[in-house]
C-alpha cells in the first residue's frame, strides 16, 4: 500500500546583494527587492508495508516530527 502525507506551508524572501548599490539591486532584482513570499506544497509518499499491531504504514506523528525539524 501507499500513503500520501500533504504539508502546506509559506516562505519569504527577498533578492539583493550587499555588494551592489541600491541602484544596481534595483535595476537587477526589480521589485524583488521587497520581501514577498510563496505558497509551498510538500506532498509525501511512503510505501511499505501495513503493520500489523497499529494497522498503519507509518507512524504519522513521527512523520509530522521529521518534517517539522527538517523543514
């Protein structure tokens, strides 16, 4: 069997180089000078198989704890 775990999640940024003027970061980055953000999804797929004492694939909160300390 398989299972499909999805996370959604938001990140932000912005480009710019301390090296250049803010002219130069301006004429490269554009209004990507300003910090703005995108939606991100994170979908998981496992494959294995179904233990038989829980009846699960995987342990979803050991899971949920991986993603949360990597992500």
């Amino acid at each position: 069997p398989l299972i499909t775990k999805e996370y959604k999640f938001c990140a932000a940024h912005q480009y710019w180089n301390d090296d250049w003027t803010e002219e130069k970061n301006l004429s490269v980055f554009g209004d990507d000078v300003k910090n703005h953000g995108h939606n991100y999804i994170l979908r998981i797929t496992i494959k294995g198989k179904t233990n038989s004492d829980s009846g699960f694939l995987i342990d979803l909160q050991g899971l949920n704890k991986l993603v949360n300390e990597k992500l």
